[in-house]
C-alpha cells in the first residue's frame, strides 16, 4: 500500500495568514492525489483533486499543487471557516489511501 | 442535489453483526462507484471497502476482509456494509461515499460502538 505522510500533524495561524500544508507519497503517484477539508463533527469535503484542480464550489484561497511525491495544499488569506482539519490522499493505486491530517488551529 | 444517508449504526457486543445502510439520491446511482470509509473518533480516515456500479467488482480493506460485505441494490439506489465478527477496533464512524478518483460526496456518517 501506498503510504501519505502529512509532515505536520497540528499547526496555528491566525485569520489572513497564508497556510502551506504538505504530503508526501512513499512512492511516485503521479498527480493523483487529492485534499480534503473536515470540520468538527461534518464529513470530509473535497477541496482539490488531480493535485492542482479546484473542486466546484471551493474558494479560489485554495490551491494544490506537486506531482510525483510531494504535493502541497495553499490557502492564500485564511479565513474564520477555514480552521478544520486537512488531508491529502492518493488515488494512483488501490487502496486509496490518506495522510493522517493536519488539523489548522487559531493562533 | 447530491445525497447520501448513513443509517444502521449503533452499539453491538464484540463477535456480534450489524447492517449499514447508505440512501443515495441525486445522481445517477448506478453508474456510480461507492465506498465506505470509517474514522475512529480523533482519528484520521481509512477506506473500507468499494463496490462498481454493477455490483461486478469489489474490493476490500485487509483490516475487514472476510469479517465485512458490501453490496448495492441500484433498484433502491441503496449501498450496505453487512459487518460481522465486530471487534473493538471497528468502533468508529463509518461514512458512505460516491467514489472513483475522488471521493466527491460523503453521507454525514453513522456511529458504531462496539462495546461489551
């Protein structure tokens, strides 16, 4: 199986900050990999896919980006509704596997 | 719109069984891949299971093979998880999902507690 590594487990920040949240594939997946955003006691929700690709409806702050093993999630200017927890997952080879999430707390 | 609905969670002794039920609407189920995915509480995410829009092709997480089944009846556009030989690791809350490369729409999740 494909191991995600998600570097940081927990970070703080504070409203408008630019956030950089990473993942790491143990091995080469191309550009699938996908990020998703889980606020306290709600389903995930799908915020990129394809590694740089906006789901329709999610603000443009978000952005992906890498390709191969290491990949990136951007928000540009955080915002009140953004502090949720954040994980990447691979889509390249069954199972489909996540990172363990990184959750982005109030500074 | 999109709409997937968990129901069936509850608490259940270990060794014991319980049926998962997902009602999904809004999009043309059939054709539509599906996968359960749990999440122990305070916990990170891990698939469980996924089943074509056929029923032809399944595959299962090594943690449930054997112990979990899933199917569909796309006459009710319904998904299920029957899970048998529960263990205190299955405890978590188990979500449905419209899955192929992504996975785009999730139900809002039922709880299974199993517990002595």
């Amino acid at each position: 199986d494909i191991q995600m590594t998600q570097s940081r487990s927990s970070l703080s920040a504070s409203v408008g900050d630019r956030v950089t949240i990473t993942c790491r594939a143990s091995q080469s997946i191309s550009s699938y990999l996908n990020w998703y955003q889980q606020q306290p006691g709600r389903a995930p929700k799908l915020l990129i896919y394809g590694a740089s690709s906006l789901q329709d409806g999610v603000p443009s702050r978000f952005s992906g980006s890498g390709s191969g093993t290491d990949f990136t999630l951007t928000i540009s200017s955080l915002q009140p509704e953004d502090f949720a927890t954040y994980y990447c997952q691979q889509s390249y080879s069954l199972p489909q596997t996540f990172g363990q999430g990184t959750k982005v707390e109030i500074k | 719109q999109v709409q997937l609905v968990e129901s069936g969670g509850g608490l259940v002794k270990p060794g014991g069984s319980l049926r998962l039920s997902c009602a999904a609407s809004g999009f043309t189920f059939s054709d539509s891949y599906m996968s359960w995915i749990r999440q122990v509480a305070g916990k990170g995410l891990e698939w469980v299971a996924h089943i074509s829009g056929s029923g032809n092709s399944i595959l299962y997480a090594d943690s449930v093979k054997g112990r979990f089944t899933i199917s569909r009846d796309n006459a009710k556009n319904s998904l299920y998880l029957q899970m048998k030989s529960l263990r205190a690791g299955d405890t978590a809350v188990y979500y449905c999902a419209r899955s192929s490369r992504t996975f785009d729409y999730w139900g809002q999740g039922t709880l299974v507690t199993v517990s002595s």
